[in-house]
C-alpha cells in the first residue's frame, strides 16, 4: 500500500500534541525500546513467558516460526541454493481512543491491550494517544481538530496506520483518513487479522473467513462511475451509447453478491462440521465421560495449564489468540475415573459479535462441559474486567449454569498483596503458577470433587471372561468393593445407567 503521511510543512508552528491528548506512550519511549504496552498488561514478562517440561512436544511452535527454504530461486553462484531471507517491514502504527470523564485508567488499559494486539498482529506501536469527551465524535470518532492534531502525531513518529481503540462506522473511519492521510482501521479489524493467522484447522478457518465477510459486506466502497456497469442509453439522453450496456449491476453490488454467496457456502460448511464433533460428544456421553471446558481471558495461560494438567503438547506462545482451535485431552482422577479437559478459544474486551457468532460451534465445547474452569491472569491490573469479559461470553452460548472453578493464573507473579485482594474478589478461587507447578495438585482435587457421579448404585457378579464390564467399571464409575470369588468377580460399585445396563443379567 503506498504510503501517504503527510509531513508538516516548515513555515508553520510544530504543534506539541502532549498538551491536547493525553499522551500513553512517548516517541522516545518507543524508540529507545521501552514496551510500556506489551511488558505491563496483555503480554507476559520474557522470563516467563518460556515453555517448561510439562507443556509438551510443541511442533504447532516450530511450524509457525519456522523459516521455509526454495530451492532453484537464487541467481548467486550454483552452489548456493537457499533463497536470502530478508527483514519483513512491519507496520508502524499509533493508537487513538476516546473515553468520558472518570474513566481514564480503564481506557489506559484498554489502550495498552490494544498495543498487545496490533504486535501479536505484526505491528510495532510508535505511540498511544487518549481524548476525553462525553461520546465518540459520530463523524471523525475524536472531532476534526483532535483528528488534525493527531495527523501531525502520526507524521512526527512516521507511522504508516492509525488503530482506534473501538469499532469504527465505515463513514467514521473514511473521515478520519482523509484528515490524518494514513490508513486507518480498528479494534476489530486487528482481532481478525490475528484470527486469520492463527486458526489451522478447516473449520477454524471457515469460521474466521465467515467473520471476516461478516464485517466487510457493509463496508465494500465503491469508487465512482468507472466502477458502473449500468452506462447505455441513448447518446442525446445522457447515456453512453453502444457498446457501453453493462449486465445491470454495479461492480459494487457484483462483490456483495458474490460476499453473499461466499458467506452461504461457508455457513454450509461450519453447518457439516457440526455432525462428526457432535458424534464424539455423544460418544463421550454414552460412555459418560465427564467433560472439563478450560474457558478464560486470551493470554490467561489456559494452553499452559492444560499441558501442566495432561503434558498435552498443545501450542504455548506469548501472544493472544495462539489458540483458536479446541483441544480435547483425557485424563485420570485419583480413584481412576477418566475425565476430558478442553481448551478452548479465549476471549477479549470489546470481542466481535461476527466472531462470537462465527465461533459458536466451538464455543458449543464450553456449553456442553460438565464443569468449567475460568482462568484469569492473576498478575493482570484488571483481573475483574476479565471475569466480567468471559462470563458475558458464557452467558452468550448458554453455559451460566454449569459449575465454575476461578483460577488464578500466574501465581508466581502475584505479590501477598494483591493476592489478598484477589481472595477478596474471588474468595473460592484456586491460585495456580503453570510455570512452576504451584497450585496444580489442589486445582485436580477440586476438579475431581466437581466431577458428576455416576448415578445407578449395582451390586455385580461378574464372570471372569467378562473382564472387560470390570475394565469398564474401574473406568467409568466408582468402586466400592471388589472381591474375586468363585464364580467371578464381586463389584459394589456406582456406575452410569448406560453400563449399569450391560451388567443387568450379572446384578446380585
């Protein structure tokens, strides 16, 4: 895209734009390597943001990062036939939002999430900046003087993109390009670009593509009479004569038609989907196995604590959005019950109905789990917004029912203080380090006890060929007793009344 930055010209008076917005972080700052954003709220600490041991074998990590090499593309000597990697120029960008008075630290947080954003996106954040008015300007989103004081920002840091801290109207957005000369875009945009990179599977990708359609059908702009396909008529009636009688269509309306038929073939798509994960499900509940749905905040450390729980191997990155697509694990309680823990995508302030509406299917795993475990950042300056955030998303697919456990993530970050305080928010909460191990042992005991039992109490026995109905049993229920006698195996056990009826002809 070219690049259109505007540059103040030397005969005016350099406007200092510290004075009319609230500045969240400087040109120097980011010049000199401070990451004010990335370091303070949505991203974790270098230090801890390493895999350990127990998160698995983790190729999703090598393959995103990996370089791929193209033989026969260089024009050095013969011998030489890898291809010369090059830096990639990554966008420059300065952030823009608006909040009413009294409100100030929340928008500073919803700012620097935003700068978490754009980098997992492949941004560098040059510069942040806030305005305080009652409501969004309805034309240009800050006013026309904030938007020309934030032109002359946006040329004195040489950013290339302007990213509003909200979900801009297509009129909004077009208005406040033509002031500040960039591109600008918003909120939403960034969450589906990353969403776009991230998601892997088939359904995954549908399911961005849906959302990403969703949001663009009302914001296709057309670019005036070259772009018609309705010229003809007559000469001396203004219109255009032969030659020029276009299929009656606008190349406008051609695209959303053609967006229309795309968004159908994709919900056909997500819709076929729905048979095959619906028979594992249903597998899983005839055999009752219990279902654990690990729901939370994006870069709670959900993907962490799934492989601390079952070493399941499942990617762990320091960047939102790293998991798009559900991961069922099995695992075992003390007693030997087999139980599923999911993980699933996470959620964000402000997240895009097309996205929610896009990932139901996979939000479907959160509704029909037996229990959930909501992970917050422990070391997050907000953590309330966070539960607030997730349970409005649970309460969106119907889940506000099922059982919750809160866990505090990333206890190792946590001062006493703050801990305190979070017992105060949460006085149930279990406080768990998935780098470190702490907590991990009483998040499985609570786990366990949240666990359904088996509901049919039997009294079996059970012939010794039929030793697989005891493999079942110890599986699936609960043993009482068990004692081998001479016509088989004795079992006082709980079970469900799917197996309770394979072992009627064998009930004492």
């Amino acid at each position: 895209m070219t690049d259109t930055t505007s540059t103040p010209s030397t005969d005016e008076t350099p406007v200092d734009p510290v004075d009319p917005v609230d500045r969240v972080l400087s040109h120097a700052e980011a010049r000199s390597g401070v990451r004010v954003f990335g370091s303070a709220q949505a991203l974790q600490d270098v230090t801890t943001a390493r895999g350990g041991d127990t998160d698995g074998d983790q190729w999703d990590r090598e393959e995103r990062a990996a370089l791929r090499r193209v033989p026969g593309l260089s024009t050095e000597l013969e011998d030489v036939t890898e291809v010369e990697y090059r830096q990639l120029r990554l966008e420059n960008v300065v952030l823009v939002g608006v909040h009413p008075q009294g409100e100030q630290e929340d928008a500073e947080n919803s700012l620097r999430e935003l700068a978490a954003l754009a980098e997992t996106a492949g941004a560098v954040v040059l510069d942040g900046v806030l305005q305080r008015r009652p409501h969004p300007d309805p034309a240009t989103y800050v006013g026309r003087g904030k938007a020309e004081e934030l032109r002359d920002v946006v040329a004195a840091v040489g950013a290339d993109t302007v990213i509003a801290d909200t979900e801009l109207a297509p009129s909004q957005r077009r208005a406040l390009e033509d002031v500040v000369k960039v591109k600008v875009i918003d909120r939403t945009t960034v969450i589906l670009d990353i969403f776009s990179q991230h998601a892997k599977s088939r359904e995954g990708k549908a399911q961005v593509e849906l959302a990403q359609l969703e949001y663009l059908l009302p914001r296709l702009r057309g670019w005036g009479d070259s772009m018609s396909r309705q010229a003809g008529g007559q000469v001396g009636a203004g219109g255009a004569g032969m030659g020029s009688r276009g299929p009656g269509e606008t190349k406008i309306e051609l695209d959303r038609r053609r967006i229309r038929t795309r968004m159908a073939q994709l919900r056909r798509q997500i819709k076929d989907f729905g048979p095959a994960r619906e028979a594992k499900r249903a597998e899983r509940k005839r055999n009752t196995i219990p279902s654990v749905a690990i729901a939370g905040y994006t870069n709670a450390g959900k993907s962490s604590l799934l492989n601390r729980l079952t070493s399941a191997g499942v990617l762990v990155e320091n960047a939102l959005f790293a998991t798009l697509d559900a991961t069922v694990r099995r695992s075992q309680t003390e007693d030997g019950r087999v139980y599923t823990l999911t993980d699933t995508v996470g959620f964000v302030r402000n997240l895009p109905h097309q996205l929610v509406e896009a990932f139901r299917s996979t939000l479907e795993e959160v509704a029909d789990a037996d229990v959930i475990v909501h992970v917050v950042d422990g070391s997050h300056p907000d953590p309330a917004a966070q539960l607030s955030t997730v349970r409005d998303v649970i309460g969106d697919v119907g889940a506000r029912d099922i059982p919750e456990i809160v866990v505090f993530n990333k206890a190792d970050l946590i001062d006493p203080d703050t801990r305190l305080v979070l017992r105060g928010l949460e006085p149930d909460a279990v406080f768990v380090s998935s780098r470190t191990g702490e907590g991990v042992v009483d998040l499985r005991a609570v786990v366990e006890d949240r666990l359904p039992l088996p509901a049919v109490e039997v009294r079996a026995l059970i012939p010794y060929h039929r030793g697989d109905l005891v493999s079942a049993i110890h599986e699936q229920g609960i043993i009482v007793t068990q004692a081998h006698e001479e016509g088989g195996t004795a079992v006082h056990a709980h079970v469900s009344a799917y197996l309770a009826a394979k072992l009627a002809d064998y009930l004492v």
